[in-house]
C-alpha cells in the first residue's frame, strides 16, 4: 500500500488531503512542521512526499535540500505545495531535486493523480504553468498580483502575503497589466518604478478599464509615502500604500482595509479632490470615504466634491451622507454633491438649502474657479 508523507503546518489542508488520498486506498503520514518531516521521511520511508513551501522554522526549501543531501531520503519523490505560480519562484524548486509542484489552492483529482503518477514511476505531467510559462489556474480564492523589482523585498511580501491567497509575481508593469486584466485579481500591489511602464501608468490603466476597475490597489514605497506623494498617488487610482520590507503586522494591516468595501475613486481637478462614491451600502465604507476625506484634508485640501453620480441608488446615499457633509460644512471645510437626478436635486435644494448641488463635477468645480 502506498505512504504519502503530507508536510504542512496547516491542519486543515492536511486534513483534506489526507482525507482525498485515504479515500484513494493510501496510507499517509502527516507532519506539522518540517523538523516532523524529515524525522518521519527517515523513519517510514515514505513513496511520495508533499512538501509545503512556506512553513515557520524550517521551510519547503531547507526541508527539501536536507531531503536530497540525505542518502535514505534522497530518492523520494516530493511534490511542493506553493501559493505562487511565478517561474523564478517555481524553477528553483525544481532544480533543488523536486519532482513537481501544485500551486494551492488546487483540484482535489488533480493532486491524487499526480502522487498516483509518482507512486507509479511515471514522469508527472506537464503542469500547466510550467508549460505554458505562465501562471496556473486561478479561478478560486484571493489573488494577489505583486509588480516589484527588487527581488529580496519582493520575496519577503511574498511570504508575508502567501499564506492569505494565491500570488503571481512579475517586475514588468505592462506584464502586471496583462495579469490584472486577465485574471481581476483581489488586490494589485506596485511599485513605481517598473519596467515597461511605471506604477502610476499601471494604475491608471486599470481604473480606466471596466471589469477591473475595482481592483483594490497598494503603492509599494521603500519609505512611507508622505503626505504630497500619498496625494499623488490617490489621484493616479491608489487605494493603499505598504511601505516595503513590510512586516507581518504591516501586511495584517493591509489586508484588513483591503477587505472593507472599496467605496470612492479619487482624483484632484484644480485643488479640488472629486470623490466618485461607488457605494455607501456599510457602515464600514462610510468610514473609508472618512478616511479619504482626512488625508486629502492632512495634504492641505480642503475643497471636495463627492460625485453620487456612479452611487448605487443615489437617493439613499444621499440620505447617508448628509450627516457628513453637515459635519464637514461645519468644521469649514469646502464641500458639495454632484447629483444627476433633477427630482432629487429640486428635493434637496427644498429640504436642506445648506448643502450646495450640481448636475456635473465641471459645474460644481467652476463654481469654485
């Protein structure tokens, strides 16, 4: 009977996978941790080994090389599991003696079939992304597409981010592009200086095309964006800034805002900071429009136009926002709603004469020129 050794520290997947292979008429082992691994790896001798790539302590990597240095354990077989499908993160596992790799998360026949291949002494198949050059299914789960050039710091948000999804790695904007309008991942992350075209240039392309427009996007800096860049960079469609090396509190950080509603784009038009509301459905995107406000306010602007004209159902986000924008108007700050709806423009006028209504942004910014 067959023994397949799973090595991963996540109980659950391991769990799944024993569960898939056992149903199979396999006999697996499991270790939590790469030290476990290889002491059972020594001990039973297993037919194939799946080998998790990132683990605390020991990782996939030096479990891998210890595996292949050691003469009893040299032999086996080893599957790598790996949330990044990018090449020169795969080829190295290759030429570290693995036989093939799954990136996570992966199609439960698909994996029998390949330790089965193995099992059997037959040369795996071709995984897609090996042999298309590019990267594997990504159809389910969160994607993070990573577009930075310098490798060391790239590699250590890769393992930051690894654990929360699956990743695709490339230092070439118009690359990152390709990527983003290919697969509509869950969040982009750039740097400025790629090559191809820069950042800003990535950014903007993906804000102007529909069906992506939507990706939560993160500024890569060296250095904490300062208060005239984050201005900047807002203007070009950035939703966040990491500054990189991250650390793992930094990348928790991050990935919490990223999954509160995406609710504004923003962009300055002669001082005055437009904020075209998408939705205001939660409390949770109130309090990112909030947040908006008060960078924009911390970068010495002080003159908003908040755009209802792509909200869904402006009558109701109106309702929400004039708690707001009575805040705001009272702490003088400059502030007035675009509303295309003339029975809704004619209702507010009546009801709330306070709060200043336009048709369009180009008339609510002359007003102000």
């Amino acid at each position: 009977m067959p023994g397949i050794l799973i090595i991963d520290d996540d109980a659950d997947l391991r769990e799944m996978i024993a569960l898939l292979l056992s149903r199979s008429g396999d006999a697996v082992l499991e270790a939590a941790d790469g030290v476990q691994g290889l002491q059972l790896a020594a001990e039973r001798r297993p037919d194939v080994i799946l080998l998790d790539v990132m683990m605390p302590g020991l990782d996939g990597h030096e479990v891998l090389r210890q595996l292949k240095a050691t003469p009893g354990t040299a032999d086996i077989p080893v599957i790598m599991l790996t949330a990044v499908s990018a090449m020169r993160y795969v080829l190295p596992l290759l030429a570290g003696g693995a036989r093939d790799y799954i990136v996570k998360p992966f199609e439960p026949n698909a994996l029998v079939d390949r330790v089965h291949r193995l099992v059997a002494g037959q040369a795996p198949e071709a995984n897609a992304a090996q042999e298309a050059g590019g990267p594997a299914d990504t159809s389910q789960g969160s994607l993070f597409i990573v577009a930075y050039r310098q490798q060391w710091q790239t590699d250590l948000l890769v393992h930051r981010l690894g654990a929360r999804g699956r990743l695709m790695v490339t230092d070439n904007g118009l690359e990152a592009l390709a990527l983003v309008l290919s697969y509509h991942p869950t969040a982009l992350l750039a740097g400025l200086d790629l090559d191809g075209i820069g950042g800003e240039d990535l950014v903007r392309r993906v804000r102007e095309t529909r069906g992506v427009d939507e990706t939560y996007a993160v500024g890569l800096a060296k250095a904490p964006a300062s208060a005239a860049e984050k201005l900047r960079l807002t203007s070009a469609g950035f939703d966040d800034f990491l500054a990189v090396p991250p650390s793992k509190v930094d990348v928790e950080e991050l990935l919490r805002r990223a999954a509160r509603p995406r609710v504004t784009f923003a962009h300055v038009r002669d001082n005055v900071v437009v904020l075209a509301v998408v939705s205001l459905e939660s409390s949770a995107a109130l309090q990112r429009l909030r947040d908006a406000v008060v960078d924009f306010l911390r970068a010495k602007l002080g003159r908003f136009v908040i755009d209802l004209s792509y909200a869904s159902g402006s009558r109701a986000a109106t309702k929400v926002l004039l708690p707001f924008y009575t805040y705001l108007l009272e702490r003088g700050v400059g502030i007035r709603l675009v509303v295309p709806e003339p029975g809704l423009r004619a209702e507010l006028a009546e009801g709330a004469p306070q709060i200043e209504v336009y048709p369009s942004v180009e008339e609510a910014i002359l007003g102000w020129l």
